[in-house]
C-alpha cells in the first residue's frame, strides 16, 4: 500500500514540499520506500544523514553542532581520493519517521550545509 502517491499524469519536483505533510516530495519517495520494504514509521529506527564539507574544518563545526544542538552522534570521515575536497559527515539518531521528524531534520542538515559552505546529500533510514 503506496501512503505517499503523486498525482496521476503530473511531474512533481522532487524539491517541491507537500502540501499535506510540509515535506519535500523527495523525502516522502524515501518514506514510501520504508514503508514499501514493510517498516512500519510508527516504531524507532536508526535514521543517517549525510552531508559533504569542503575542510576538515568545516565537517568537525557541522559534526559538533548537528551533536550538541539536535542530539546526533556524528562521525567524520576522510575524503575518498576522487574527491579530496569533500570531508563527509555522517549523523546518526535514533527516531521515529514521521513527517514532522524529518521535516526539521532536514531542514536543520540544509541550513547547517549552507553555513558551512557545505552540500547536504539526504539521508535514509533502517528498515
């Protein structure tokens, strides 16, 4: 059973919110998936987020705040060689699913990626 349907016959832009649910449709696509796999969104689960900074620097300042401020623990990892440039900061938390959960999740990823002059890359969930 699909929750989170488009309407027949229209393109939606995936950086578009919902108006129901105040959700970008791409995160609802991810929610579908969940629940498609058979998670049930009422339950915790591991939920992971994942952003990319350009410095060392810059990923410890996101993986601080994203710790202190919402409660994360957070990890960051070396850049890959095909992208020296790009310091990945991992955010874990343990969460229900709901909308309203990753609505400000993700809105707290985006503008703590646009402080730090960094690229929020989305997240996912824990079946």
């Amino acid at each position: 059973m699909a929750i989170f349907r488009k309407r027949r016959g229209k393109e939606v832009d995936p950086d578009e919110r919902s108006p129901k649910f105040g959700v970008k449709y791409k995160d609802l696509m991810v929610m579908n998936q969940l629940v498609e796999h058979g998670a049930d969104l009422t339950e915790v689960r591991e939920v992971i987020f994942y952003s990319y900074a350009p410095s060392r620097e810059a990923a410890e300042r996101m993986a601080s705040e994203a710790a202190a401020g919402e409660g994360f623990d957070t990890e960051v990892r070396e850049p890959v060689p095909q992208h020296p440039a790009q310091w990945c900061v991992v955010c874990k938390k343990h969460a229900v699913v709901d909308p309203m959960f990753v609505r400000g999740a993700v809105e707290f990823f985006e503008g703590l990626a646009t402080r730090n002059g960094a690229e929020y890359d989305g997240w996912e969930a824990a079946l």
